[in-house]
C-alpha cells in the first residue's frame, strides 16, 4: 500500500516526464494544426477555382462576342 510520501513522488515523477510519441496531447495539438493548414490549403484552391473559373466564363463569352460580330456564328 502506498503512503502519502510515495503518492507525492509518483506525481511529481509524472509531473517530470517528457511527452512521448504516444500521448494524445501531443497527436491532438498534431491533428489540430495540420487541420489547420489543410483548411488554408482548401481555401486557397477554392478560391483558385473560382477565379479561373470566372475567366473561363469571360474568355468565353469574349469568343462568342467576337465571331458574332464577324458574321461567322
């Protein structure tokens, strides 16, 4: 049985110790940042595809204006 003088080294023995691979302070501040940066990844390519996809319209609609006014549409 433990006393209260082994209970105080054993927390202070753990207060000590490094985090190791394994533990899940460690692998959630992990996941949380690369959720992070794989948000601003999709956020950009978002906006990336939005943008391309408005000068495709332009490009498009630029096409048609300029066979329409040579006669050949």
């Amino acid at each position: 049985m433990m006393n209260d003088k082994d209970c105080k080294d054993l927390e202070k023995t753990l207060d000590s110790l490094e985090r190791g691979p394994n533990d899940l302070e460690k692998q959630i501040e992990t996941l949380q940042f690369r959720n992070e940066v794989l948000h601003k990844a999709n956020h950009k390519q978002m906006n990336e595809i939005l943008d391309l996809r408005t000068k495709i319209k332009k490009l498009e609609k630029d096409a048609v204006d300029q066979f329409r006014n040579k006669g050949e549409l």
